[in-house]
C-alpha cells in the first residue's frame, strides 16, 4: 500500500472515472438514511456505523500490511478531517431530516458546498476560480434547484426550516466543505486505510456523544436497518470514502466540491426508481444542466 491512493492507482482512465462512480455511490445516502432512521435515532445509526467501519479497516489493514503511525501530529490531523467530513457532514444530514427537514430540501442546501469552497479559496488561500468555473458553479446550483422542485412540487410550498433543522443542515454544510479544505491543504500524505481508521475513532467518540446527550440509544433490529447499515459500511464508508480522498488528493478542491452538485440529481432518480417519486421533465431538464455546470467547472 503506498502513501496516497494517487500513487495507487494512477492511471489517467480510472482517475477519469473516479468522479461519476463516487457520485452514484455517494447519492445513496439519502436513500439509506430514509430506509435507516425508522428503526433508529441518528446518531444511534451512526454509532453503529462507525463501530463497524472501524472493525472493516482494521481488518483491511492486517491483510494489506499497514500499519498506523506513530506521529501523533497525524493522529491529529486526521481526527480533525474525520471529526469534520463524517462527524459534522453526517451527523448533520442524519439529524436534519430525523427532525423533519424533507430529503430534498436538505440536499438542496448541503449542494451549496461548492459555491461555499470556491469562496474560501478564492479569499483564503488567493486561489480564484476562473470566470468559467463561476459560470459552471452558477449552472449547478441552477440545475440542483430543477431538479428538486420538479422532483418534488410541494418543495417549496411547506413550512420554512425550524432553526434546529436549519442549524443542523448549516453543519453538514460548513462541515463537509472545511474537512474537504482541511484535508486537501492540511494533511499529510499517509496509507489512506489507516487515514480512514482514524478518521472512524474520532468520529465514533462524536456520535457516541451525541447518543449521550440526545438519546436513548435504541435500536429495532429490523431488515430495512440492516440491509442500510450495511449498505453505508460497505458502499459508503468504504468505497465512497475513498474515492473522495482520492479526488481530494489528485484534484483541485474546486473541482472535486463541484461534483457534489451531482448527488441530489442521482438521489431524486433513485428516488424516482425505488419509492416512485415524482420525476418530471423540469427535473430531467435541471439534471442536464447540473451535469453540463459540472463539466464546465471541470474543463481544461
């Protein structure tokens, strides 16, 4: 296993490819969330969820040989990214919609993350995007908004956010956006199973939290619970995961933050497929759109 999955996996077919197998994986969150939250509070589900990512990356580091490190400034750097891209993101999301945000909504919203690191680098780190990664950047949110009003006609027609589902919305979304920064600027190149493996310990000491303070723990053991929280482990936390380091670590944080514009159009097809929500053609239009937007952002 070497450093950086960049120095894995390097060939300029699979990096091209990485992006579009990450979206289609990282969209079946909603999905999971609405097929796991029944039989579970929150951060009760995502307790379990860590306690299980930490069990399969410990096995995925005995059979690959890694090892963790012994410099406790690593240890630090990745607790942080793991604290803010699964702890805040995730906790944030899974509590909004327990609260009763819609689905919809909230994807909406967290999709204003590229917008959100395009700004930070612009007047953080001087690092301006160009006038036609604007133009890309404008083009997604405009076709993220499509396809949620189209997928979901009643959007916009019920109540506005209660502050406690806004706030937690405001977490995920600052959250996922700084740990993408954080991780892209501030950490060292390291085996990114045993990266992972830290990330996971931090996160379960915050959810496990969050279980002390606002719940009872409980769960119903139920088969749509199980099949979700295998589903997050093995396809999320594991396969989805790493394909987000990996854009992390071989692309621009611009450019990868703008394929998230991409998610709330796959989760309102995958809705539209397993639970027959409405799909219209304004939805179809705004899908077209973001994925232009997306590829404009992109461009050479």
């Amino acid at each position: 296993m070497q450093a950086t999955l960049v120095s894995r996996f390097s060939s300029p077919g699979f990096i091209k490819l990485v992006p579009w197998i990450f979206v289609v994986l990282w969209s079946t969150g909603f999905i999971g969330a609405k097929y796991g939250l029944p039989y579970s509070e929150p951060f009760t589900f995502l307790s379990w969820r860590m306690a299980a990512n930490i069990a399969v990356f410990w096995l995925l580091m005995q059979v690959f040989k890694v090892t963790l490190p012994r410099d406790l400034m690593l240890w630090k750097q990745q607790a942080i990214a793991g604290a803010l891209i699964h702890g805040a993101y995730l906790g944030g999301v899974f509590s909004a919609i327990e609260t009763g945000a819609s689905a919809g909504l909230t994807a909406l919203l967290v999709s204003l993350q590229p917008i959100l690191v395009a700004i930070m680098m612009a007047f953080i780190y001087q690092n301006k995007p160009s006038i036609r990664q604007w133009t890309g950047l404008a083009l997604g949110i405009t076709g993220v908004v499509l396809v949620l009003v189209g997928g979901q006609a009643d959007l916009l027609e019920g109540d506005l956010l209660a502050p406690s589902e806004l706030g937690w919305i405001v977490l995920a979304l600052v959250g996922i956006t700084l740990g993408t920064l954080y991780q892209k600027n501030y950490c060292q190149p390291q085996p990114l199973l045993s990266a992972s493996f830290i990330q996971y310990l931090a996160t379960l000491a915050i959810t496990l939290t969050g279980v002390l303070l606002w719940e009872e723990g409980s769960v119903e053991w139920h088969i749509e619970f199980v099949g979700a929280l295998t589903w997050s482990v093995l396809v999320l936390s594991v396969g989805a995961l790493l394909l987000l380091m990996l854009m992390i670590q071989a692309g621009e944080a611009t450019k990868t933050a703008s394929y998230f514009y991409l998610v709330p159009p796959f989760t309102a097809l995958e809705a539209w497929i397993l639970f027959d929500e409405q799909f219209t053609p304004i939805a179809l239009l705004g899908m077209a759109v973001t994925v232009w937007g997306v590829y404009w952002v992109n461009k050479q």
